[in-house]
C-alpha cells in the first residue's frame, strides 16, 4: 500500500520539477501541509512562523525538485528534512520572536532536534491518520483508546448495538493501519 | 470477514486490550486455530502504542493553501525573470545530513553557466517556453558578462495609500547575503511628533490582526521630504516579497501599530 503512495509521490514531484505547478503541486500540498503545519506549530510554537514554514517547504521543494531522487528515499523524507532545516533558519531568525522567552535551542536546532521532529511527526501522522477514517470508526477507537471506555461503554455512549462497536473497530484498525503506513509509520 | 457468530471481529478489541474476561478466553481459544486473525494480530500490534501517542488534532488555516500554491508559482515565475531554473536532476544526499548552513536557495543556487547551457535548460521546461523567446531578445542586447554576473535586481514603486503626495522607489538587489534595499523617498512629511518611519517587508498573508512582517529599520524623514535608505535582510523573498512604511510611535514596541504611509504600488 505504502510503495504505491510513494510511487505517487514521487511521480507527483517529478512533474512539478518538469514545471507543472498546477495539480501536482496542489496534490502534494494537500498530503503534506497539515503535517508541516503541525510540525511548524510544534516546533516553532507560533502558528505566523508555521504557516510561513510551509510556504518556504514548498517553494523549495520546487526549487530543489530537480535533486529529489526516489532510489534513495521518500518524497516524505526529503520534504520533512527541507522542512526541518526551514525551521531552524525561522528558528534563528531574531526578528520572528521579537518577545519570545529564551526556549530551548535544542528542539529545534540541537543535536537531537532529529529525533523530536520524528517524534513529533509520528504523533501528528497518527492524528492525520485517524482523522482519515469514516468518522464511526474514528469515534469508535478514540472512545476506545484514548478515553479508555469499554466496548460496551462505548456501545451506550454511541447509542449503537455492542456488535457495531465491534465491527467498527475491526474496521477502523485496519484501515488505521492502512493510513499509517501511507504516511511511513509501521505498527 | 467480521460476523456476529464468528469472533474474528474481536481481534480489533483484543489488540486494543479491550475485552472482558469471558471474551478475552473465547478470543484466545478461537486464535489458537485461526491462523488469519493469528496474522492479523502481529501486524497490529504496535497499534496501541501508536494510538497512546496522537497528536491533539491541528486545524491548519484553509486560506494557507492558496497562499502556498501562490508563493510557488510565484518563485517560479520570478525565476522565470531571473533566469534563475528549479534545480536540475543530481543527486540530493547533501541535502538530508547536511547542517543549516543552507544559503539562500533564490542566490545560493543560482549558477552562472554558459548562456547556452541556460537557454537548453530552460527549452526544456514548456511553462518557460515564451520566456525563451523574450530572454533571447534580451540576450541580443545585453553583452553577455553583464548577464552572466549581474545581481538580480528589481524595482518596487511605493504610493501613498492616501492619493497623497508622497512616493519611493525600491531597487532591490538580491546578494548572497540574502536582499539589499535601496530606498528613495520624496513628499513624505517628516514623523509626527513623537513617532518615526519604519519601513517593513511585508508578507502576502499580513493582515492587521496576524501580522506577515520583518522590519527593515526605522527612519526620519527632513523638512525637504527627501530621503534615502539603504537597508538589507534575509528573510525569504518569497514570503516577504513587498515592502511599506509605516508611522509608527517610539515606545520601543517592536510590532506594527502605526498606520500605513507608503504602500507598494503597481
């Protein structure tokens, strides 16, 4: 399922560096931007700054589209990594945190800023990936797991038959599954 | 397939850790021989570890898109102008490890090759096709070391947003230090009591209530109303493509309160 998307992807970007700047690029914002944009909330802890990030991400990735080879990784790779080196120039940037109280260069710029942008994105690709589910199966696992209800509590909680809660699950894992893997996080 | 007589369907529940006793025991005996929901297990079962850690949802703003989509098409065109090209198929693992030390992609990428190498690079590309077209005639009439060396420049005019007297020109010179600014202004009274000039580059997505801005530096104007700036900054000339003035009061508060006095113009 996954090779397919990055098949996609890579398919997409390469039209977009032979200049097609209009469906590609828009099919490619649309995978990507929450994920940049959550990345940029998180890391830069101002949505001005987030949103700026994901401008600057795909203006260049336009510009470096020509480099983008799919033999050596992901398109998702290479724009987390454009992404990644963006926030840390806005990071340093004096002028965008005029106020800002001094926080930790670290997440952003440190040495292990790599390992918390991954984990960042795991948690926001989860998110995105659960938020892709129909929305009874989306409702269904949340109760589940993160409001930690029984089967039967979220039966009653829903209103619908024990047996509903359960197919829904069933249904929802798998296409959780299914999302997660399409955005590079394996269970 | 899921089915209220069969208990395949427990397997979302089971990986979840959420059957009672009874069900948990039926599940279990039904594993021992089901080698489908065996294999639907093992492929789950990092899933709740997963879920524990979900983001809080992010609504990113729907107008970002459309400012996105324009920023691109505008660098793309803008290296149209410039002559400047998306970079052509290498390699990219210097991209990924390297550290921040990145230049500027519009000045830090900018190759000056041979004319010729240029124009097949750019036949290449059919959205640049018409632009081909115009840079020969350019080329024509350029000597070819100017083109080649030349610092991309433009020209920004400024208006007043009144229909006053007031007015500037931008030459803008983009260096690999990031954009110089060299402003001239003329019909501009000097700052009210109290206040001083402050001249900004300005973001497509600047509204009064989420300012998009980078100051470029504060100023005073003479009685003759004439004055000329130089100013400079790094900040990306895609996002932060116009530039403006501002009147604004000198309580050391870094953001924009004062109202607009020179607005980009045409």
């Amino acid at each position: 399922m996954s090779d397919d998307v990055h098949d996609e992807d890579a398919t997409l970007l390469a039209r977009v560096a032979a200049g097609d700047l209009g469906t590609p690029l828009e099919e490619l914002y649309d995978r990507y931007a929450g994920r940049l944009y959550g990345l940029g909330v998180r890391l830069l802890g101002d949505t001005g700054l987030a949103e700026e990030l994901v401008q600057e991400t795909f203006v260049r990735l336009w510009r470096t589209a020509g480099r983008y080879d799919p033999e050596r990784g992901s398109v998702s790779s290479f724009a987390f990594a454009i992404a990644r080196r963006i926030a840390v120039d806005l990071w340093r940037r004096p002028s965008s945190r005029p106020f800002a109280e001094a926080v930790e260069d670290e997440r952003v710029a440190g040495e292990h800023a790599g390992d918390s942008v991954d984990r960042i994105l795991v948690g926001l690709s989860v998110r995105e990936a659960l938020d892709s589910l129909p929305d009874g199966q989306r409702e269904v696992l949340e109760l589940l797991h993160l409001h930690d209800l029984t089967q039967v509590q979220v039966a009653e909680r829903l209103g619908v038959p024990l047996g509903t809660v359960k197919t829904r699950a069933f249904y929802g894992v798998r296409a959780l599954k299914q999302a997660l893997e399409e955005r590079e996080v394996h269970a | 397939m899921p089915d209220n007589g069969v208990p395949h369907v427990e397997v979302a529940g089971y990986a979840l850790g959420k059957l009672d006793e009874d069900e948990t025991v039926s599940f279990e005996e039904h594993l021992a021989e089901c080698a489908e929901c065996r294999r639907e297990l093992e492929e789950l079962r990092g899933l709740p570890e997963l879920l524990g850690r979900a983001a809080p949802p992010v609504r990113v703003p729907n107008e970002l898109r459309a400012r996105t989509l324009a920023a691109v098409r505008q660098a793309a065109e803008d290296a149209t102008v410039d002559g400047e090209l998306p970079e052509q198929p290498t390699s990219w693992p210097e991209l990924v490890p390297a550290p921040a030390e990145e230049a500027p992609a519009a000045t830090g990428q900018r190759r000056p090759g041979p004319v010729s190498a240029r124009l097949i690079a750019l036949s290449r590309r059919p959205f640049l096709a018409a632009a081909v077209a115009a840079a020969l005639v350019v080329l024509l009439a350029i000597p070819a070391s100017m083109f080649l060396n030349r610092p991309a420049t433009t020209e920004l005019a400024l208006v007043s947003p009144t229909g006053g007297p007031a007015s500037g020109t931008v030459r803008v010179t983009q260096t690999d230090g990031g954009r110089e600014f060299d402003v001239r202004i003329q019909g501009l009274k000097p700052p009210g009591q109290g206040k001083l000039y402050e001249l900004w580059a300005v973001g497509a997505a600047d509204t009064p209530d989420k300012p998009q801005r980078v100051s470029l530096g504060t100023f005073n104007v003479p009685a003759s109303g004439k004055v000329r700036l130089h100013a400079f900054t790094a900040a990306s000339a895609s996002v932060f493509a116009r530039v403006g003035v501002t009147e604004e009061p000198q309580n050391g508060n870094p953001a924009k309160e004062g109202p607009a006095v020179l607005r980009p113009g045409n």
